[in-house]
C-alpha cells in the first residue's frame, strides 16, 4: 500500500511544493531512512544526509532567489520538513536550525519595519551570509537555549555582546546546540551588553564555529533525536565584525513581537514523525513491514479500530498543521495566533501519542531495535520539551490570551 502524501492532497499545492516535496521524499526513502539507525544508535551528526541536502539544493530552500535560493516560503518549507521527518527526525530537526537563519534574514526580515539605514544595512550583511549557504554550501545553526528563562522568551539573554571597534566581542554559554562541531557558523542570540539591557536588546550573531574562544564541551547521550549532536557552546570574548549580524540591531525582538510563527518552524518535524509512526502500523499489520516475518495482523477488529484512532489523530493534526502553515504573516490577529499555540502543542503532543499507539496497536515485536518505530517513539517524545514553546508554554500562553485582552489586568485584590 503506498503511503499518503504529508499535505494530504498535492493537488492544492504549489509546483514548487510539489517538487520539493517529491524531491525530499526520494532523498529520504533511499538515503536518509537506511542511515537513520546507525546515527541514531552512535548519536553522531549526520553529515552524509547534508552532502546530500547540499548536492540537491535543500540547504538553500529559503534563501530569496534574488540571492541565489529557492526562495521557498514559510508553507513550502513546513512541508518539505515535514516530508524529511518521516525518515529521519535529527536530520529535519537540524535542517530546521540551519534554514531558519536564512527564515528569519530573508522573509521575516523582509517583513518587518526598519528604517532606511537598517534595511541598507540588512542587506550588506545578509548577502553575505547568504552567498555562503549558496555558493559554499554553509551550515548554520541556532543556538539560543541557555537554561534560564531567556529561552523561553522571559528574560534577557544571558550570553552577551559587547560592542567594540568593527564589531562585537561575543561571551556566554549555549546549552542543547544542535549542530554543535557540525555547523559551520552560530546563530547565536545575545544582548546587546549595555546599562539596563532588556530582551529589546537582543541580536543574532553569525559566530564562526572555527573562531577563536569557541569550545564545544559535554557529551550527548540523550533519549531521542540523538543524531541533533546537541552539546554545549562556550563563547569566550569572540570577537565577530559587524557583517556577522543577521538581522539588524533591535530587530529580533519586532521579529519575535510580530511574527510569531517564526518559532513554530520546530513541529514539522513532529509531523513527520507522526505520519511515519502511521504508516509503519499499516505496513506492519498488513504484514508488509521489511525486516519482518509477512504475518498479517489487520483482521483483528482491534487492531482496525486502533489504526482508524491513529488516523483520526493523524488527520486532525494534518488539518492544523496544515492551517498553520498557510496562516503565516506579520502582525497575525489574535485568532491565529492562539490557533498557532494550539498547532504546535496539537502537533508535538499528538506526535508522540500516534508513535505511542503505533508500538500498543503493533506489539512487542514492532518495538525491537532492528525496526524504526522505537526511534520514531523516542524522537517524537522530545518536541513538547523544545522552548521557546513547550506543551506547557503553549498552554500557558493560549490560556492567558484566551481570557484576556491584551494589556488587560486584574484588579488588585484586597483582603
Ligand atoms: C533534541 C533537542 C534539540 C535541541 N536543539 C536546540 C537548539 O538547536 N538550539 C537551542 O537553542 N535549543 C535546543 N534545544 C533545547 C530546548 O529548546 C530546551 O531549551 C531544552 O530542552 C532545555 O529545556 P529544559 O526543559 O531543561 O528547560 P527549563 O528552562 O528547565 O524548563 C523546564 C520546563 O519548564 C517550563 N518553563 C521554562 N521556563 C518557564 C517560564 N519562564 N515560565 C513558565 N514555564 C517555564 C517549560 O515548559 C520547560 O519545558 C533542543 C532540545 C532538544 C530536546
């Protein structure tokens, strides 16, 4: 039985939708799916699936084509993402990192209001980190976890740049980086260092992975998504000239105030995650899975009734997951913001569950270490724990701008 197209029906998309979605589905059946144990199982980067990204023009999906990208949008990108997720979790994850950089430089940046001089600005420096994705085919990643509340939005960056002749000296921790020893630059978010810094105060800074003052350090041996590499970054006054600003100086915080879906770039991934997690029951029940004995297992009414319950999740995940992609824009009103929280929480939770009913409804032999369903079950388990939007976060924030207006306060209560 083939497998269901990740937007549902092709027909509603985009040439361009179309054929990155085909072109990151063959990439993934023939290459990404049979590495995926292996990096999985020594928790190494995968490096030969971003040759293959490289060679096939997917490190570049969102760079404008006025630079030299496929100037995919956000919808093309969630998708393509999407698609890569069902083969290889750690590989759409980090791929996820590295594109937003070109995300939040390109079409974000694109959107967001700027004076005249920081849009001239903008445009020098992104053109340089552009044309090395482009033409070199660099990496980038996107540290900003630090273990206190910054990432989470509440507080102001703890790593700091401090603004000297030609540029900045960067200083701080990152922990949880993916891409770490792998990227070829740091997307790393600071603030500004200056009396009374707030999170108005933030930059993105393209630190090269080789400049002096940059240690990777701990080890990663996580649960799932272990092929992220996701160690520790240590800055130690790394001096970085002006050109390694992504976005201009301030503009990070409008961009997060005002295009909030810049941060629901995490849950395609989980998406993926969820659809492979269905497709493996079919293909096991059915008796079709590679690897396994060709026992059916589809007619007993109990295994019928749980996959047509995975389908149901399935779909309604799909149906917002699609709905948030299409959605994304400057300034969304207050509806689609709060349908944006319930997307990503909708499509992390969900994940997990599908892969979670896929191992009950399959059995005990589904989830042995030969097959991938283990894997996707774990992987699947790490996007609700992801800031800046946690399960818990998203909730926490629908169901505050679900009571209240914004700005709107309650009275103080006197006892
Ligand atoms: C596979 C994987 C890859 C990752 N890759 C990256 C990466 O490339 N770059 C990166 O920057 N980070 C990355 N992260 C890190 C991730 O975003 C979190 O920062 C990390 O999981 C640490 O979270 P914590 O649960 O220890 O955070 P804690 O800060 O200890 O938070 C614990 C929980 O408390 C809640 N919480 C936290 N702060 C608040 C608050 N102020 N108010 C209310 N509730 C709060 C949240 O729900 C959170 O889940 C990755 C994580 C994983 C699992």
């Amino acid at each position: 039985m083939t497998p269901g197209h990740i937007a549902g029906n092709p027909a509603k998309l985009t040439a361009q939708q179309r054929e990155l979605i085909e072109l990151a589905g063959t990439l993934g059946r023939e290459k990404f799916a049979p590495r995926a144990a292996q990096i999985d199982r020594d928790a190494v980067f995968p490096f030969d699936n971003y040759a293959d990204m490289r060679a096939a023009g997917l490190l570049k999906i969102c760079v404008p084509r006025e630079h030299g990208g496929l100037g995919a949008d956000f919808a093309t990108y969630v998708m393509v993402a999407a698609e890569i997720g069902r083969y290889c979790g750690a590989t759409a994850l980090t791929w996820n990192m590295h594109v937003c950089s070109a995300m939040w430089a390109g079409f974000i940046a694109d959107a967001l209001d700027m004076t005249a001089e920081q849009r001239a600005d903008h445009e020098r420096c992104r053109a340089i980190h552009f044309r090395r994705v482009v033409e070199e085919g660099k990496v980038y990643a996107q540290p900003f976890s630090e273990g206190g509340s910054a990432a989470a939005g509440k507080s102001p960056w703890g790593t700091v740049a401090q603004r000297v002749d030609g540029g900045y000296l960067v200083s701080g921790r990152k922990i949880f980086a993916s891409l770490s020893g792998a990227a070829d630059y740091y997307g790393v978010l600071c603030t500004l260092d200056k009396p009374g810094a707030t999170m108005r105060d933030s930059l993105y800074l393209a630190v090269p992975s080789d400049a002096e003052g940059v240690t990777v350090s701990g080890a990663w041996d996580p649960l799932g998504m272990r092929g992220t590499v996701s160690r520790n970054l240590d800055f130690k006054s790394v001096f970085v000239p002006d050109e390694a600003r992504m976005i201009p100086e301030g503009l990070y915080f409008q961009a997060a105030s005002r295009f909030p879906h810049m941060f629901a770039t995490l849950s395609p991934t989980y998406m993926g995650l969820a659809q492979a997690a269905y497709d493996f029951t079919v293909s096991y029940l059915r008796g079709e899975m590679p690897g396994t004995p060709p026992v059916k297992r589809r007619m007993y009414p109990t295994k019928q009734v749980a996959t047509a319950e995975m389908r149901i999740k399935l779909e309604q995940t799909r149906a917002i997951f699609l709905q948030n992609a299409r959605d994304a824009q400057v300034d969304p009103d207050r509806d689609t913001r709060m349908r944006l929280y319930a997307a990503h929480y909708s499509i992390m939770e969900n994940s997990n569950d599908i892969a979670r009913l896929a191992i009950r409804t399959c059995g005990g032999q589904s989830m042995l270490k030969t097959l991938p369903l283990e894997r996707i079950y774990r992987d699947s388990r790490c996007g609700s724990l992801m800031l800046p939007w946690t399960a818990e976060l998203c909730v926490d924030r629908l169901g505050r701008e679900c009571l209240y207006e914004p700005g709107e306060r309650d009275e103080e209560i006197v006892a």
